[in-house]
C-alpha cells in the first residue's frame, strides 16, 4: 500500500479529497463514518534540554506561567493547569507563538522555543532519546480520543481493511497492559 500522510486540523473531505481513511480527534461519533478508537487523548507539557538549560525547569505547575508557552491560546493549557492544582484565571507572563497542530507546537519544543503540550504516543521516540523531557507527572484529557475513521461504504475496500487492521494492532500495541 502506498500510503500518503497529511496533517491538518479541518476535517477531511474524504470524497472531495481523494482521502480514503483519517484519524481525527473527538468522540468517534461522526454520522456516516465508521470509527475505531485508537488510544485517549491525553496531553503534557515537555520542553528540551537546551531550553530548560537556558531557562531553568519550571519548579512547579504554576511556575510554568513565566516560562514561554507554545500556542497557550490552546484550550488544553487551561485543562492541564487544572488537572495540575492551577485555578484559573491564568496569567501567562511571556510572549508565545500560535501554532495549528501539535506535530509543530513539539517541533518548536525541540528547537528549544517553549514548552510544548503533546499527546505523548506521539512523540514516544522523542521522549525516549531525551530530545523531549516531560516536565511533570502530570497528564490530562479533553474528554476526547483519537479515532480512525474512513466512509461507512469503503468498510470492505481492501486498503481500508489493511490499514485499519495494521492501525489498530499499532494503537493495541502502545496501550498499557498490552502484550506483544
């Protein structure tokens, strides 16, 4: 299978697009679509070492209000400040960048530019080289998770059955208390 990747944050056209399966966040319940849960989406703050040598590593939650956060117009700052025991109304002390997807809020997190919030099954190879450094044990939700999801009529077609099922064994694989 030839597989073509895209990241955007609109939903796909799926016909006007020439797309044939997505993987969207939100409550997989999409009318017309089929759906199958990979994983939660859960989110923390990470930064990388260059940063946190030059800007020191934030010694609590609250601290992280004077550090320079990536896009912190991001609804899911104020989720995480309160997962992490910070009320709100929040009061960021330092310039920051908007950014549309959290593939560039982590690539300008390893530039050393911020602190980031990234789902963490995303960046496990980053984490694990130390590229990326979570900053507290804290994670949070949205209430939402990540979906694959492709037209209820494309269910049989060949590649869509191929990809879903090589998907959810990846998904499978990363779930804690799975087994390889």
């Amino acid at each position: 299978l030839a597989v073509r990747i895209e990241i955007s944050p609109r939903f796909t056209d799926f016909a006007g697009d020439g797309i044939d399966v997505a993987i969207r966040s939100g409550r997989g319940d999409w009318p017309g679509l089929a759906c199958h849960r990979l994983f939660d989406q859960v989110f923390t703050p990470v930064a990388s070492p260059a940063y946190l040598a030059r800007e020191g590593r934030p010694a609590s939650p609250a601290a992280l209000l004077d550090h320079v956060l990536i896009d912190p117009t991001d609804d899911w700052w104020g989720i995480w400040f309160r997962a992490a025991g910070v009320a709100a109304p929040l009061k960021i002390a330092r310039p920051s960048v908007a950014v549309d997807t959290q593939q560039m809020a982590a690539s300008l997190a390893m530039a050393g530019h911020g602190v980031a919030l990234v789902t963490p099954r995303f960046e496990t190879d980053c984490l694990a080289s130390g590229k990326l450094v979570p900053l507290f044990d804290v994670t949070a939700q949205a209430g939402s998770s990540y979906y694959l999801a492709y037209p209820e009529e494309n269910r049989n077609l060949r590649k869509v059955k191929l990809f879903r099922d090589w998907m959810l064994a990846e998904a499978a694989d990363g779930e804690p208390g799975a087994t390889a």
